[in-house]
C-alpha cells in the first residue's frame, strides 16, 4: 500500500462545510500525511480539522485567525541534517523565474536565488522538478494578474527520490492554489478489515427498495420450499440482502467517482490550456465545471456532517458499556436479584415498549 503526501494550500479552514469537504477530498485522493498550509485556525480550533481518518499531529497557528508562527527552515533543516526530510509548502517564491511563472520580473531572481541556497544548504530537492525535467507547470492562479506560477513544492532528501515514482499537481478544485501529491515506495502494511452495517439512506433510494423488493420476492420464492430450517433461510436471505446492498452501493459510488474524475480532468485539460493562452471564455466554461465538483463535494459534506451526532451517541453510550450490567432489579417494593426473575421482569418491561433494533452481527437495523 502507497505512502501519500500531499502539500496543498487551502487558503482557510474556518467553515465547518470547507472542513468537511477537504477532509473528504483528502480520504477521496487516499492521502495518507496532508501537509496543509493556510489554515487560519487559532490555536484552539486547529482540532477541528480531524475526523476518523485523519489527526492532526503536529500543528503551529496564532492565537487570531490571521497570523501563524513561522519558525526559521534553515535552523530546523540544520537540526534534522541526520534525518529524512520531507518539506512541503507554498513558499511565495520561485525556483526559476523563466520556467515557474508566466510573466517572470526582475524581482523574482534574488528571492529565487536565496531558494535555490536555501536547498543547496538545507541537502533537499525539489522531487517533481527532477521528476518532469524542463517541463512548465503552476500551482498558484493569480486572478488579479490574469498570472500564473509555481510556488508550492514538495522537498524531500535525496535518498527518497528513489522511491518517488510520480509527482502529480491536481486540479485546483476547493482553493486558489493546486494540491500536490507524490506516492512513496509501497510498504508491507496490513490493511483494516471493516465491519459491515447496513446503510439506511438507500432505504431514501426509491430504486434501491424497488429492485431490492423484487430480488427478495423472486429470491424468497425459489428458496422457501428449500430451506427445511427457518433460521437457515433467513440466515441466507441476510447473505443476499447484504450482497444486493454492497452490489448497489459500489454501483453508486462508482458512478459517482467516474462523474467526478471526468470533471477534474477535464478541469485539468482545460487549466493547462488557459495556462498556456489565458480566455475569458475557457475560464467561464472552468468556473462552471468547478461548481459542479465543488456541488458533489457538499452533498458529501453534508452527508458526513449528517452522521456525526449519532457518531457521537454511539461513543458515548460505548464508554457507559461497563456500567450497563444488571445485577438486581426493583420492582413494586420487591427486589429481584435471581437470573430468571431479572429476566422475567426485563422481558415484561420490554413488551410494553415500542417495537426497535439496534443493529446485531447482521448489521440490519429496524428501519430496514
């Protein structure tokens, strides 16, 4: 399994739907470490960019939304000389004024040049120059300036070059500026097994419970006579409800990852070429593609915020497991402390109330 690494600007993360959808773009891309700048979280709200896939580690923000601490590279690259580093970033700056902007100035050759020390000194490289040799690129759209220009990298020590294999710059799609990504040597990594729980928003899906319905009534007719067990029949038809469900899901999703990979390429195709000869007109047609993409990406964030209050309530009521142990119980005066009577008694009171399912092995709810 690739190692992922990611370096992208996202140029804010105080909404919670912006949070959500890089999260998710982020899971989409299967990043495994995101170096992410411009966050303009405080100190105290870098947190929130976290889900179950993904945890902050390291972090360095103000106590504003429009500050950060910058500690000196070089000091750092310095401490780390027996280490391998890897450096991602938008540094403002250039490697080469001709090859990394549009419309280079005078200005750009002393800043270049202290970049260029800066690696020479620091024993870096900049992994998708020597992988696309001479080739012209941008990460960074300057609106204002109809300019474009590379200013984001991925620095990494020389010994790790030999296990980068690509480095690609993708569409720009949720900020002003182009993610990069590069995929390490894969490693002997064992991946997680993943319970399975039935999905009741396909139960919103008028198409799934169409078909579904007529699956199971031809399934249950071909099999009734068969099964001289109850318990085996149902045990198979949850076999088969699970497999419709897992069939129609991957369905879904496929179509679904095609209609957004087709756009970024496209997105992409037509990038290069605005970023070749810049058009209102190539633009417009850009601006409308992105807002179908960036359309997707909130459904999904919508999506996951959806599940995050009942995440929770699962959580909490896993930690309260312990104490849910029933040893005695009371009822009318009398105290019942034998097994038989404490089920007896738990069994009347579950009678009285309204019929539901927590979801078992199986993974089927009562709303199913």
């Amino acid at each position: 399994m690739a190692i992922h690494i990611l370096s992208w600007n996202v140029n804010g993360l105080n909404s919670p739907i912006k949070r959500t959808k890089c999260l998710d773009y982020l899971r989409c891309k299967k990043v495994s470490i995101a170096l992410i700048q411009e966050s303009h979280l405080k100190s105290a709200d870098v947190h929130r960019f976290q889900n179950k896939y993904f945890k902050v580690i390291s972090s360095s923000s103000a106590v504003n939304k429009t500050k950060g601490v910058l500690d000196s590279a070089e000091s750092l690259m310095l401490f780390l000389e027996d280490c391998l580093v890897v450096l991602g970033g938008d540094f403002n700056a250039v490697l080469g004024p001709q090859l990394d902007r549009s419309h280079a100035s005078k200005s750009d050759s002393v800043i270049s040049g202290c970049f260029n020390s800066f690696l020479r000194h620091s024993n870096i490289c900049d992994v998708w120059c020597l992988q696309n040799d001479g080739a012209r690129d941008y990460t960074f759209f300057s609106a204002r300036h109809k300019s474009y220009s590379r200013t984001d990298y991925l620095l990494m020590s020389p010994s790790l070059i030999p296990y980068i294999s690509k480095v690609n710059i993708l569409p720009i799609i949720l900020s002003d500026h182009f993610p990069l990504i590069s995929p390490l040597t894969p490693t002997s990594l064992g991946a997680k097994r993943n319970r399975w729980r039935f999905n009741t928003s396909l139960l919103q899906d008028c198409t799934f419970v169409a078909d579904l319905r007529s699956y199971l009534m031809d399934f249950l007719q071909i099999n009734r006579d068969s099964a001289s067990d109850p318990q085996v029949l149902w045990e198979t038809t949850k076999c088969f409800i699970r497999g419709k469900c897992l069939s129609f899901s991957s369905f879904n999703k496929k179509r679904r990852e095609s209609r957004k990979f087709e756009l970024e390429k496209q997105i992409d195709i037509l990038e290069k070429e605005l970023k070749d000869n810049f058009c209102e007109t190539k633009a417009k047609i850009i601006n409308v593609l992105k807002s179908e993409l960036k359309s997707i990406y909130l459904h999904r964030a919508e999506f996951i915020i959806h599940q995050c209050s009942s995440k929770l309530l699962a959580l909490r009521l896993k930690d309260s497991e312990s104490k849910a142990s029933i040893s005695a119980i009371r009822h009318e005066g009398s105290v019942y402390a034998q097994p038989k009577d404490v089920n007896r008694e738990l069994k009347s009171a579950l009678d009285c109330m309204s019929s539901n399912k927590a979801p078992g092995l199986d993974g089927i709810l009562q709303s199913y």
